[in-house]
C-alpha cells in the first residue's frame, strides 16, 4: 500500500508497516504544508472514550487533528490474516482531497482478502492557526514557559466550554470588554483569529463575538479538537494541575491489534549495535520499499521480499533491481541471520547486484558515485578501505564502511574479497560487543596539573551529564553553537561583544577534545585489555599500562579558574581551593557554554533549562495582613546551612531553606517556594562559615546525611499542609529533646547529668548509713558535742527518697529514649518515601572536600553509575588519576562524628529523566 496520488496499484506492504508507518504518513496536501516535513501523525483519543466498533478503528492525530476512519470487511475486535506471518496489503491512499474535503482510499490482504477502506478528515483548526496561538502564548512567558504553558491550556480549555455551550443551544455571545473573558482569553490577534477562522465566531457591535447560527459538525468537531489540544498541551503541566477529563490515550497500539498487525517477529538487535538508518537515509528507503518495519525480524524481512517476487517474477527488472537493492542494503546494517544472507546470496546467483548500494559504497570509499567498480583490482580496493577505516574511530563510522566493502566485493563477485569483507564486519561488531562493556572498563581519570584537583571534579561532572556531553561533542555541526562567530546573544539584556563569543567557543572546542579524549582513552584501554587477557595481574589495576590518564589543556584550567572580569580566582592563587569557589567555577562554566550558542532572541537556552530554576520570594510585614507583591529569582543552585548539631539530614537542610526567616528588626518575614525545578539540582552545602571576631573563615565538619532520593514537592506552595505530620513530628523531637537537655548538671559538662549525680548521692549515703552503723562510730559520734541522734535513720530516709526520684526519672528518661526513637524513625520513613514525580530527584555526584580549614585540603568527586542493561547501580570515586569503584557506604554514611572529608556540593537528576540526563558510558 502506498499514499500515492494516483490510482496505480502498489506494491504489498506488510501488515505491521502498514499500521506503523504508512497510516502514520498519509497526509492531506493542502495540511502538509502547514506542518514540519518529516510529520508522522500520532493516533490519540480522549481518556475514557472509545471510538471504535467491531468492524470500524478511528482516531485523531496529536499533533494535526486530522481524523482517520478505517473500516474493515469483516467484524471482530481483532482481524488477523490466516498465514502466520500477517496480512500483507496492496492498495492506494490518496493525499488529494475530493469534493467534501476528505482524502480516501482502500487496501485488501493478497492473502486472506481482508478489504479496508480509510477517510482521513483535514481538521477544523488548521494546524498554523494553532501554531500561531501556541507561539504567542509562549512568548510573552519566555522566562517561564510554564507559565506560558498554563495560560495556553487556560485559553483553549475556554474555548472548549464556549463550544460545548454552543453545540448545546447556549447562543449568548462572548463580550470582549467583560474582565473575566479578556482574562481568560486575552483577545489578542492570535486568539480572535482562532475564533473567527477555526470557530467560526462572529464579531458584533464591535464588543461581542456571536457564536455561528449554524452550529452542526464543524462546530462538534472543533469541539472535540480543543479538548485534544488542550489534553497534548497539559502534558507539560506539573501531574497536580492535569484536569483528568483531558487525558489523552494512545491508539496506534490498538490499531495495530485491530488489524491484527501487532505480534510480528521483533528483531532481537544487539546491545551496541544502532541501526544505521534515519530518514531519508538509502536505508530507511529500503525499508520504505519492501514495506517492513524497521525492527522486523530476519525472517520478516525475508517474507516481504519473497511475497513481492511472487508478485513480480521478472528477474531482471527496474522493480526487481530495486528490491535488491534494498534487500542488500539493510542485510548490509545487519548482523543478519543465515536465512536473510542465504536469500541475498541466492537472489545474487540470479544475477541481482544492488547498483544503488554500490553507487553508496563508491562515494564513500572512493569520493565518486559513478566510478565503474569492475575496473579497481581487488588489492587497490582493500588499500583504499584501510585507508579510509584508519581515518576514523568511531564504531558506527567503521561499520559503515565494512557494509560498503561487502556490497563492492558482492558486486565484484570476487569471493576472496568477499571473505575479507566478512572477517572485517565481523571484527569490528565483535569489538564493539566488547567495548560497550563499560560496567568491566572504568572512566578514565584526569591529571592533577597544578592544584587542579577541583576542577578536574568539575569536568568530571560535567562529562557525566548527557546533555551537556553530547552538545559538546557536537561541536563542529555548524548548529548547535555560534561557529560562525554571529553577533546579538545577549547576556542579562547585554549583547556580548566578539571576543566574548569567541573566547566561549575556545572553551567549548577544548572541552570537545577533553571529552573525546575521555572517550577514546577508554576505548583504546578496552582493546588493550582484550590483546593482554592472558598476562597476569588484574588488567586494570591503578599504575598498570591499562591504566590511561587525561591531561587537561592548561588553557581550559584558565578560562574555568578565571572569574569574568578577567582577575584570576583564588584557586589559583593559593595551593589549595576554598570551597566557595565552587559557585564562581560553575557560574563561568555554565556562562562560556551559555555565550557559546547561537544568537538568542527569547532570552532563553538549553543550558538554563537544563540547570536553572526559579523562585517565588513573598515578604510579609508581620504589623499588617497585607503581603508585598512576590518577586521571582533565578538560581543555578541551593545553597543550604548545616545546623548547629553533629548530624543533620539534607532533608533538614532543605526544609530550613524554605522554612520562614524573619529579615528584618521590624519583624518583617521572608517565605518562598519554588516555581519551576530544572532536570539537574545543584545543592551547596555551606560550609564555609566567617568568624567576625577572629576575622578569619572557618569550615563546619559536621556530618551530612544525604539520601539517594529527594523529594521538593513539598515546596512548591506557601501553605505546606502535606507537610503537616512531619512538621508535628519536628515539634515533637524538639519537646523530647528539650526534656532531656533538662537532665543535664548545669557547669557539670556534657557527660553529667541528673540520673548519675542521683545515683552517686544515693552511693554516698547508703555509705553514711553503714557507717554510722559501726560501734565504734557510734562511740565517737556520743562523744562528739551536739552531734545528731538519728545519722543512720536520716540517711536512710535521705536514700529512700533519691531512690524514688532515680526511679522516677529513670522511667521518664528510658520512655522519652524510645519515644525519640520511634519519632526518628517516623521522620526518616517520610525522608525515604518519594513518589516519583516532576519534583522527585535521584542523587548523581558528590563534590567531597577533605580538610579542617577551607584554605587547604583536597578534592574528589562520587559519580553514580548506572548499567541500563543489568539495571544495576554502583558508585565511581574520582579522585584526580585514579578511579575506583566503592560501596555506597562511603557515600550514605546514616550518622558520624566530625571528620575532615565531608560533601561540600551535590548533584541531583531528575528521577523521570535521570536515563536521560546522567550517563557515564561511551
């Protein structure tokens, strides 16, 4: 099947493309040219709702709105082909509409002859007039688009109860002067165009806009569209303000089932291997012309191409070449099957060569398409191959090229070079089998050049951030930053200047080479472990040959040591780094990669998307009700206070960040919450603390208590009544504790306290007593001038009595003991449970600083690694030339004493796109 503009008869497709891609791509012309031109339509319904019978599948485009109708033959909630390998249709979809507007067309199973007709219905709103009002929406909350966000699902979730209302007989009109239309609805051009053009809506006394007298399909429609747009728009909304009856369930796998086309054979790729397709590439359009997914079996594959012989039994035919051709080119990307090169070999016996793969493969090695292949000896076109395969590195690169030496040495049917051919494809995937095993082979470490061992934790972190590390890696592309040096970037409202810009794009080009050294140094250090397996010794033991190590360029140091102004920082002028260096370091690294992107015009980049949030500040004066109007503030990172203890949880921390401060002597208090949270989290822990009598800094070596998962849900309002119970719990561990401080001896110490003063008193007279029961004691004390009658009856009074009150506060204190450990363990079970939401975070790196004073001391850094394939998780430790695997333990310390190595900064992902986000692999 085909969407084609004519009447021909296609070639089959089989079942599976046909519902995957071919439905996907049939477009209405006069739609396509409103949308980007590699649109696939998604197929989606409102949650709840069903449109589909029993011989009938119907469902609306995403992103378009165009409207498919498919109806079948036959019924059944499933209609699936009597051969084994599914349905394998012929037919035509035109993109022309007709008269009504519709675009139609028909397929029937040459196998079972199951007929389905499909309508495909250009939709009410056209796709530019949406676009229009999605970008002006956006635009004025450039800063926020969130915010952006809300006032568009506002807008079009207004629209959508006006055109309820109307399909309801509800004719009153929408006056645009009325405050709560204009703030709902804002009338700007983009909305009343949307109004006028896609509604309908007419405009009346020049204040009032009139719902369409005739309110039949078009408007139900229209209807329905609003309530699909606003569903695709709230998916950028935080899960809390998601209106539940505009969620959108996906239909293509429903689809799929109703056509019974979903349990074909799925090719079993290997880790590692990609596929080297991608649109418009020579290998999607080989899985374009045999009509098979792109992840078909082997054996899938084969059948398509068997099935459309059968139809076509010319052997040397324009169609029967071109069939090859595809057949040869995706055997080529694979790592076939003996059933799919068997069928490649046959079918070349037959006197098949892929010309087209072999005008692919002559380019590549040869730089001219046309060159005649039959006339290079076997010899000069394997020196050209080596020479070719020397120039590059990469795996997929490599692989490429061993696909192009097959296809020449095919179309040579040279079987010597044909064999050479083999055995280097097959080298190669087995190298790159081996070298993706980066749970085996460590990163690699970076050389301490000076005093460095802070920034090399820097680069280590930014390395193992995945988007950072891919744009980096990019440079060069001529698109993802300013290459071309272009003026007008701004940075805070000021354009940059030339050198400005090219001083960034220095940085990022030496960031490039130390990423890719980082990459093939890892690569060359698992090939040499490979060409040593049997030599003794762990291979890659620290100091050993497989050990390499990565010298960062001195004039990268500079430019990230050096605060904007050109002075350089105090890292580099002492032998150690102070620790609130870090927000300089990272502030003049996120500001080069910032300087280094094309010319903006929103004010906005990748990079503060990536590592930006923002938040609300309101002030309250507490002598007056009324609040100060909120302002907004960006931050790169929180900067939390230890508390004045020997332990204390970052979860402690956070909430004492958010709690309420009061700022000012006129008890004026300062609130905020957070607005949006970027995917990647910097937390300072500030350590770093000034003595103003000593007029010297000091660190705080207190220990931290991190957790691998955080939650900021709850700071995301004012009035945390979710936070209601541990704020209970809070106040009731400071009541217990408040009780036990009460034990202590005043200027007794810290080790003293009540119950072992009561117990050395109670000690002391039952001493007395056993005294003043000796003879001889009493003798002396009848002796003795007004000396007490009753010694013995008064200590033992005295006893008695310290006894009874040791009892009672012993009882108190043991229950006050297990009541502050219950509460503990209450307060920690709520740190533990995070729901994994927009605001739930998953720890990446830790920045450890080992030292008692900020002046001196050393750096390492703790990075999580995480192996997709295993689904396992292990901690690396960084430190400068060496990296090593440790157990959490070092990380996740539950409590401690004061030591001098402790976490100074954090690096949290977002737990919802931590697979995309933190990554240490190749």
């Amino acid at each position: 099947m085909g969407v084609v503009d004519s009447p021909t008869q296609s070639i089959g497709v089989v079942g599976a493309y046909f519902a995957k891609t071919q439905l996907s791509e049939w477009v209405p012309a006069n739609i396509a040219r409103q949308l980007p031109s590699q649109h696939r339509h998604i197929w989606v319904r409102l949650s709840g709702t069903t449109n589909n019978s029993a011989n009938g599948w119907q469902a609306t485009c995403r992103d378009c709105m165009c409207q498919c109708r498919l109806t079948a033959s036959s019924s059944g909630a499933e209609h699936s082909c009597i051969d084994q390998d599914g349905h394998h249709f012929h037919g035509t979809f035109s993109s022309i509409p007709n008269s009504t507007g519709e675009c139609s067309g028909s397929t029937r199973c040459c196998k079972c002859g199951l007929s389905v007709t499909g309508t495909l219905r250009p939709p009410v709103l056209m796709p530019e007039i949406v676009q229009s009002l999605e970008r002006t929406r956006l635009l004025l909350h450039s800063h926020h688009p969130t915010q952006g966000t809300r006032d568009l699902v506002t807008t079009i979730s207004t629209l959508y109860k006006i055109t309820k209302n109307a399909c309801n007989g509800d004719i009153r009109p929408i006056k645009t002067d009325s405050e709560k239309p204009r703030k709902l609805l804002k009338f700007d051009p983009s909305c009343i165009r949307l109004l006028e053009e896609g509604l309908g809506f007419q405009l009346r006394l020049q204040t009032e806009y009139h719902p369409p007298s005739d309110t039949g399909v078009r408007l139900e429609r229209a209807q329905d569209e609003l309530a699909l747009i606003a569903g695709r728009m709230q998916r950028k909304l935080p899960e809390s303000e998601r209106v539940a009856g505009l969620l959108l369930e996906y239909d293509g796998e429903q689809l799929a089932r109703w056509l019974g086309a979903h349990a074909y054979e799925r090719r079993q790729q290997q880790a590692g291997l990609a596929i080297l397709a991608g649109s418009g590439t020579a290998v999607d359009d080989a899985y374009r012309r045999l009509g098979v997914p792109e992840d078909a079996s082997d054996a899938v594959v084969a059948w398509a191409y068997r099935r459309q012989v059968e139809e076509d039994p010319e052997t040397g035919g324009p169609l029967a070449q071109r069939r090859y051709d595809c057949l040869s080119t995706i055997c080529a990307v694979r790592t076939s099957s003996d059933e799919l090169l068997a069928l490649v070999d046959s079918e070349r016996d037959r006197g098949l060569v892929a010309s087209a793969a072999v005008h692919s493969a002559c380019a590549a090695l040869f730089g001219d398409p046309h060159l005649d292949i039959s006339a290079v000896d076997p010899d000069t076109l394997r020196e050209v191959f080596l020479a070719r395969l020397s120039d590059t590195h990469k795996t997929e690169a490599r692989m490429e090229l061993a696909a192009h030496l097959a296809i020449l040495a095919c179309a040579k049917r040279d079987q010597k070079l044909e064999d050479y051919a083999a055995e280097v494809k097959l080298g190669i995937e087995t190298q790159v089998v081996e070298k993706i095993n980066t749970w085996v082979q460590l990163p690699i470490g970076l050389a301490n050049i000076g005093n460095t061992c802070y920034l090399n934790c820097m680069l280590q972190c930014l390395f193992s951030i995945l988007p950072i590390r891919n744009a980096v890696l990019r440079f060069g592309d001529k698109v993802t930053w300013n290459e071309a040096c272009e003026l007008g970037r701004r940075d805070s409202g000021r354009v940059l200047k030339e050198d400005e810009v090219k001083t960034a794009l220095k940085f990022v080009a030496l960031l490039r080479t130390l990423f890719e050294s980082l990459v093939e140094k890892r690569v060359e250090a698992w090939s040499a472990t490979l060409a040593n397996k049997g030599s003794s010794g762990y291979p890659l033991a620290i100091g050993s040959p497989m050990f390499p190590v990565v010298t960062p360029d001195r004039e990268l140091a500079d430019m990230l040591l050096t605060t904007p102004s050109g002075q350089s920082s105090s890292l580099q002028q002492r032998s150690g780094f102070q620790q609130q260096d870090v927000d300089e370091c990272m502030a003049q690294c996120v500001s080069l990669l910032d300087h280094a992107l094309p010319p903006n015009y929103d004010n906005s980049s990748w990079i503060e998307q990536l590592l930006a949030g923002h938040l609300e500040i309101t002030t309250t004066d507490g002598s007056s009700p009324t609040k100060e109007p909120p302002t907004k503030e960006a931050f790169v990172n929180l900067s939390l206070n230890l508390p004045a203890a020997e332990s204390a949880d970052i979860n402690e921390c956070l909430d004492a960040f958010f709690a309420p401060t009061e700022v000012t002597s006129d008890s004026r208090v300062r609130s905020s919450r957070i607005l949006d949270a970027p995917p990647v989290l910097c937390i300072q822990v500030q350590r770093v603390q000034f003595d103003m009598a000593k007029m010297q800094a000091f660190k705080i070596n207190s220990h931290l208590r991190l957790r691998s998962q955080i939650s900021l849900t709850r700071f995301t309002g004012f009035e945390r009544g979710g936070d209601s119970r541990l704020e209970e719990l809070r106040q009731k561990l400071e009541c217990i504790d408040q009780r036990l401080r009460t034990l202590a001896l005043p200027a007794a110490g810290n080790d003293c306290d009540v119950l072992g003063a009561l117990e050395r008193v109670q000690a002391f007279m039952d001493g007395v007593g056993q005294w003043a029961q000796l003879d001889a004691a009493q003798q002396l004390l009848a002796e003795l001038p007004q000396a007490p009658d009753s010694v013995m009856e008064t200590a033992r009074s005295i006893s008695l009595q310290l006894n009874s009150l040791s009892s009672v506060l012993g009882d108190s204190k043991r229950q006050w003991d297990v009541e502050r450990a219950e509460t503990l363990s209450e307060i920690n079970s709520i740190y533990e449970t995070v729901e994994v939401d927009s605001m739930a975070y998953t720890l990446h790196a830790v920045f450890i600083h080992s030292g008692m004073t900020p002046e001196f001391g050393h750096y390492w850094i703790y990075v999580r690694d995480y192996d997709r394939g295993q689904g396992q998780v292990r901690w690396l430790k960084f430190n400068d030339s060496y990296v090593t695997v440790v157990d959490e333990s070092e990380i996740f310390k539950n409590g401690g004493v004061e030591e001098a190595a402790n976490p100074y900064y954090l690096v949290y992902a977002r737990t919802l796109d931590v697979d995309g986000i933190a990554d240490l692999g190749v």
